[in-house]
C-alpha cells in the first residue's frame, strides 16, 4: 500500500527525461486477456528501424519458465505451503506467478486468481487504489488493488525485458523510451491511473497511446511506404478493436493539410466491457446444454476445459467455411482417459447462430444497444456490456459521432447528411484489430452491417485495410508510434478525446426532494494535444483550506466547440457522462483551517498523455502557488 | 617447423573422454570437428597405442532430464501419459476416438509451439524421386532391392520427419522433472 502511494505522488513527475534518449522505443499492450511487448533499436541508422516483438519470460507450468510472445494478464497468489514460491531466475522468491502458468493454475484454485485487473482499472465504481482483488478471495489470501495489478503485470514485462541475453546496465527498461496502449474510451482517471501502475513498476520515460491508434501505426508500420497509396485526405477510417474483454472503436480521418496528408483521430467509442471470453462462454453454454440434455453433469473443471475446447473449435469454424462441425471432446478429470469423458459436436449452424447472429447481427442502422436498468442494490462487479451485438454499439457510436468530421480543417469531404436526424459518421476504409477479429464470418458480418448502413445513405462502401497482426498489433504499433515521435515515420494528430467539464451547483432557494440544479463548465477542450496547457476559466470556486472538497465532473466525446470557461445551463443525456468526481485539498500552510480560498480550476494534458487538473488560487501566498485535483475519488459509496 | 610431438597416452584419454560427450550434446562443436575429418578419404592405420585409446565401451546413457520434461509438456497439454496407461482394448473405437481427439489437439499444440516439423522430402508419396550421390544417409534410408551406387531412383515410401527449432521450457532449479504429473487432491 505504502509503495502504491509513493507511486502516485511520483506519477506525475516522469513525464520529461534530462540527457540522452534511451537507444530503445518499447511499445506495451497491456491488455485485459493478454499483454505484449515490441520494441525497435532507435539508434538503429535506418530510415525506418524494424519493430520485433520480445517473448516475454514467464513461468508456464510448475517450475517451467518459457518466453512467449504473448503474457496473459492473469496474476495467482501462491499457496505457499503447497505450491512453493513462484521462482523467476531474477526472483526466486516470488509470491505470485503473471502470465500463462497464473491462468491455468487460477483454474484450478480460482479464489487465488485475478483476472481482468484492466477492467476494474477502468471501473469508476470501485475504488481503484484499494485492494479489492482477488474479489471475495478468503482471507489468508493476500489481496491488491487493481492499479497495483497493472504494476505487477508491468513489472514482470520490465523483468523480462532486463534479463534478456547481452543486456547491459544502460539497456534496462526504466532508461529507454515507454509507449503503453490504453483502450482510447479510457477517461482521464483510467489513463493516469495506468500511468501510476507504469511508474511504480520502474517505467520512468512513459507516454500513452489509443490502442485504436496503435493498430492503425502498426498497420502503417506493415505497409511500408505502400500505405499511402491505399488512404487519400478525405477517408475516414474506423477501427473496430474486438479483443479477449473489452469492444473499442475509433474514427480516424485523413487530412489535407497545405498539401500533405495528415491523420487525426476524430472520435472514440463509449467503454464497452464485451469481448471473445464473453463470446467463447457462450458457446460452452450451449454444448454445456447439449450435454446435460444427454443427461450428463458438468461441473466447475469441466466447463473450463469445455470453454478452451470451444474457443478452438470456434476458430476453425470462423476461418475454414467448408467444415460443418467440430468435435468437441472433454476428458475425464482422473487419470483413466478414457470413459467419463463427454463428447459433443459444435455445428457451423450453432457458431454462427450464437456468435455471429448474436453478438455480430445484421441490424438497422436505427440499433441501438439495450440498456438494462442496473438494480438498486447491485453487487460489486464489473459493468458489463448489457447488450451483446457488437453491430448495434457499432450503429450507435456511428450515429453520435456522425459531425467528428464537420468543421474539420483540411478535411475535404463535406458530409452533407450531417443535420439529417439519423445520421450517421460514413468510413471510407476499415482496420479491424483485437483477436476476436480473426474470424473470418466475423470480419464479413461487420462488412456487411457497415455496407447495408452505407449504401442506404448513398455512400461508397467500405474498404478493409488488410495486413496486421491482430494479436501483435498494439504493442508493435505503440512501439511505431515511439519512433513517430521521435521524427522517425507520421504521426496522428488527436489530443484528448473529450472534453471535460466541472459541476457547479447554481445558488437556488432549497426544495426538498429536488436536486440543486447544476451547471457544467469546461476546464479541457475536446482535443488537448500532449504538453499544452487550457486556459484559465474565468469562474472562481471558493474551497475551505484542510477539508477535502469534491467536483462532479464530466465527460463528453462529443461536444467539440466548447472552450475552457464554457458554462453549460443544460445538455442532452447522451452528451454528457458523468465521471468519478474530482477532489482537492487545500494545506493549511500559510492559511488558517477553515478559511474559504477562492481558486479557478486549470487543466493540462502531461507530455505522457495524462490530464493534470490544478486549482490555482486567485490570490496565491508565493510565486506559481498551486495544488493538484485528485481525478480518481470512488463515485458512490 | 616440425610437427608438434604426438600426445602421451592419458592426455589422450581425457581428451577423448571430454571430447566424446562435447560431441555427443554439442551440436555446433561436432560441426567443427567433422570439418577436421578429410572427408573421402580411409582412416589412418592404427597404430598399437591408439587402438588401446579406443578401446569399444558403452556410452554412459544419455541424461534423461529433457525427455522428462517433453513427457511431462505432452501429458500437461495433451494427457499423453494417461492414454499410454490406460488399457484401451476394452473401449469402443468411439472412445478412443474421443480420447484421441484429445491428444491430438493438446499434443499437437505442444508439439507446434516448441519445435516445427517439417518432411525431409517435400515431393508427394507414392512419387519417383531421385536420390543424389552424395546424400546424408541419416536423412534418407533406402530399402527394397538396396544395391548399387547413387543415385538412386525409387518410390518415395514415407517423407520423412525433421524437427527445426526445438526449444524446451527452462527448468527452474528444485523441480523433479520424474514427476510428469502431480496427483491432485480437491479440497
């Protein structure tokens, strides 16, 4: 705990570096399911040095340790009595295991086991700094928060990094250049949140990317210089990023800009907490249905291994359409192989009734996701997706970024449906991304969807933009996105990917039963670029010195003309989302407790990507006199 | 200059004690040395003193650990151990088949993520190839009518195996590698 908070006084202050540029760029995708690491020599002379990814060293199975290229983001506490220590040859020690012998052994003894740390990351409804996970694990099991998950998981990688053959001193992670994917509908809490994760695990030069943005560099980074032959200013490209636990969409546009193209990431999709586990559980449901309609029982083991059985049938079926089933065999758990084992068949019919009509349906361009009303007294978990049809959260976001691309300088395709209720935002081309993708019938379906939206408007149909690795992309393409930076290759142009916004309760007499009406300023425009820094809004708050104060504060992905100071009396529902509020506290230094201190609240974006909210007072007691609002305060007790 | 003096008989044997396991398990090493080997050429007529250097003993046997451990990487993956124990006779062709489907697939995995195998011969079976003078005679056994000198024309039988890239798991100090699979107890 107590190197958790020395973590999140230091986050903030690893943004710039003094001397030289470390020789390396390392691009992380930490992802929900599986995280991965890529990396290009800088001081390689090259026009465009090449990208590799590194296998991540990490126990596979008991007293096994192997590189993969993969590391599933799975952590297991030891049982130490009985498992031993999870020996690392730089740790011999080690209480835990990350990687894949933590997910297969989680199976086993699943109270010992997290899972998904990147969603609770992401989970305004929890506090995220304190330890929560494993949830519900018993009480000798030691338990961490979901920032400290993400260190861990971080940290291994570092590990990993510094232990490969002929690494020297000035090799180690800590002194090169750290690129780190975080899922472009993050808010601004999740982003610093991961970056304090980043710090703590000794990640000192760190900058953050959209994963959408990722795949698109590591598309770039694929194509060479034939990319540009395939996107002309004018194409909107939408990435549909469908990995292990998590749907993420992104709108990037090409620009004209005094001649020469441009990117610019556009519009973000809303946070959807659905993905191929969801997708890979469905279909064990339904063969577990099958069987128990034999009037077999399948219990906890059994429907693991059924889901891992399923998950390989289901990527033959999606990728090879000429089998009509795959057979599904689960072994009996004892050491006899044979009899009490369960056979079931998983039919073409069924994938693609489950998978593909269920979560990927041809709809309307009029869908919209379902939205189930949440119970008063809801459990702690994670949100999930309330609606599974990854077209109809695909139709919506479309429809409420359809003016992403109005009023775009450079941009030279006016949308003309623009005012047209219904509307919807119309790509030109489409890079799919996240393994989910690898389907073929699934990448065809969301063609399809697109296509029938498009066509019905009169527009063109969709190009798809083939050619990445949909597992390795992100970290490769965060690691493009590295060299980009350092001049090395085109950089996409996007800044913060909403805006933000303050409650203010307005001075109204009280009635009882009626919340005080609430007015929304502007603190940071939609767009901040990385290292600037907003205007000060003119409207003072008055905050008590030593007495914590908190914020409601606000998002919205769509409200692009709102400059700091900006007071919104009212705004529609779906423009405005409501984040975890926001806290300052005021030291007494140099002031008496209790004393009302009138401040303005000013917003900057860090080189690393984060936003950084400071109340600035009015009439400061020294020179550059300032405090920092804290983002990630728990929203609901 | 004159040839250095040959060896005195115990540095030899050291020599060739060391030597023999270098080349045995060091496959970048035994290169080297068969380069020295003029190749064509008889051996040289042994002498007294060196046919009592190489006098014919057995090899110790070759250390297990590795093989444990693949043993143990194929009954995790794919229960390769349990279906070599179990007596299959009893069982139907459907329960084997269904047991087989689970080897496959695990074993398979294994196999792939650790080594790649490709054939030795890429020509479809069951086709006349030619084998060339001067072929590896590791890499190509002839049968049949076996006579003559190559090259060879015949049918190609069995396309051969080879393995490329094998790499095991490391083995972290303090684990038995003769426990292929722990016995589990739920509790």
């Amino acid at each position: 705990m107590s190197a958790a908070k020395n973590a999140r006084t230091s986050a903030t202050n690893a943004t710039s570096r003094d001397g030289a540029l470390g020789q390396y760029v390392v691009g992380i995708d930490l992802g929900t399911t599986h995280s991965a690491l890529a990396f290009a020599d800088a001081s390689a002379t090259s026009d465009k040095p090449r990208i590799d990814v590194m296998p991540i060293s990490q126990i596979v199975a008991r007293g096994q340790l192997e590189a993969q290229a993969l590391l599933p983001s799975f952590l297991y506490f030891a049982h130490l009595s009985s498992d031993g220590p999870m020996a690392l040859p730089w740790d011999p020690k080690r209480t835990y295991a990350v990687g894949e012998y933590a997910r297969s052994r989680g199976v086993e003894a699943p109270a010992r086991l997290i899972s998904s740390a990147k969603s609770w990351l992401s989970h305004a409804g929890v506090d995220r700094r304190s330890a929560l996970l494993p949830l519900g694990a018993e009480p000798d099991v030691e338990k961490i928060s979901p920032v400290e998950a993400s260190w861990r998981y971080l940290e291994h990688m570092r590990e990993a990094w510094g232990a490969q053959p002929g690494r020297v001193a000035e090799h180690a992670l800590a002194a090169q250049d750290v690129v780190i994917a975080v899922p472009a509908s993050f808010d601004a809490s999740a982003r610093e949140l991961t970056a304090e994760a980043a710090n703590a695990a000794g990640i000192e030069h760190l900058t953050l990317i959209e994963e959408p943005q990722a795949a698109l560099y590591a598309w770039i980074d694929a194509m060479g210089d034939r990319w540009r032959t395939q996107v002309k200013p004018g194409d909107v490209i939408l990435v549909v990023d469908v990995g292990g636990g998590t749907t993420d969409f992104s709108a990037i546009a090409a620009l004209d800009r005094s001649g020469s193209l441009e990117l610019a990431r556009v519009a973000v999709g809303e946070h959807i907490l659905l993905g191929g586990d969801n997708m890979d559980l469905a279909l064990a449901h339904l063969v577990k249905g099958k069987l128990e309609a034999q009037g077999k029982e399948i219990d906890r083991w059994q429907m693991v291994a059924l889901t891992h059985a399923c998950r390989a049938a289901k990527e033959r079926l999606l990728t090879d359409a000429d089998l009509p089933s795959m057979p599904i065999a689960i072994a009996s758990r004892g050491s006899k192989l044979l009899g009490g084992g369960l056979r079931a068949d998983l039919t073409r019919d069924e994938v693609t009734s489950t998978l593909v009509e269920g979560y990927f349906p041809l709809v309307d361009a009029a869908a919209r996701p379902a939205v189930r009303p949440r119970g008063a007294l809801t459990q702690v978990g994670l949100p999930y997706a309330s609606d599974p049809a990854v077209t109809k959260h695909l139709a919506a976001f479309l429809a409420r970024q359809a003016d992403a691309t109005r009023k775009l300088e450079g941009f030279p395709v006016p949308q003309p449906q623009a005012e047209k209720a219904g509307a919807l935002l119309h790509p030109t081309a489409l890079l799919f991304n996240g393994g989910v993708m690898k389907g073929k019938l699934l990448r065809d379906r969301v063609v399809a969807a697109l296509d029938s939206w498009l066509v019905a408007d009169g527009a063109p149909k969709v190009r798809v933009l083939d050619g990445a690795d949909l597992d390795l992309a992100v970290a490769r393409g965060a690691a493009a996105y590295g060299l980009a930076r350092r001049g090395r290759g085109i950089r996409i142009r996007g800044g913060t990917a909403r805006a933000y916004y303050v409650g203010i309760e307005s001075p109204a007499p009280a009635v009882p039963g009626v919340e005080p009406p609430i007015t929304a300023m502007c603190l940071a425009p939609f767009g901040m670029e990385e290292g600037s820094e907003a205007d000060l809004p003119p409207h003072e708050l008055g905050v008590v010195v030593g007495e914590p104060i908190r914020f409601r504060f606000f998002g919205s992905s769509v409200r692009r003309a709102d400059r700091a100071g900006t007071t919104l009396e009212r705004w529609k529902r779906e423009e405005l989302d409501e984040l975890a509020p926001i806290e300052v506290t005021l030291p007494a230094e140099g002031r008496r407790e209790g004393d009302v201190v009138p401040v303005r609240l000013r917003a900057a974006v860090t080189e690393m990507g984060t936003l950084l909210v400071e109340a600035v007072p009015l009439s400061p007691l020294k020179p550059d006199e300032r405090w920092k609002v804290e983002l990630n305060v728990r929203s609901s007790e | 200059m004159p040839p250095d003096p040959p060896l005195a008989f115990f540095p030899r044997l050291a020599l060739a004690w060391a030597a023999f396991f270098r080349i045995l398990f060091d496959g970048l090493f035994a290169r080297e040395v068969a380069k020295l080997r003029p190749s064509g050429e008889l051996p040289p007529i042994p002498t007294a003193r060196a046919s009592m250097a190489s006098l014919p003993t057995i090899p110790p046997p070759a250390p297990v650990d590795t093989a444990l451990q693949l043993l143990g990487l194929f009954q995790r993956e794919g229960r390769f151990v349990d279906f070599l124990e179990q007596d299959i006779a009893t069982f139907s062709d459907a329960d084997v088949g269904a047991a087989a489907r689970v080897v496959h697939e695990g074993c398979r995995k294994a196999l792939r993520a650790h080594a790649r195998v490709e054939p030795v011969r890429t020509e479809e079976e069951g086709t006349r190839v030619t084998v060339p003078a001067g072929f590896e005679p590791g890499e190509v056994k002839l049968s049949g009518n076996v006579t003559g000198a190559p090259p060879f024309t015949g049918v190609l039988r069995h396309r051969g195996w080879r393995a490329v890239d094998f790499q095991l798991p490391i083995a972290i100090a303090d684990h038995d590698a003769a426990v292929l699979a722990p016995a589990e107890v739920e509790l």
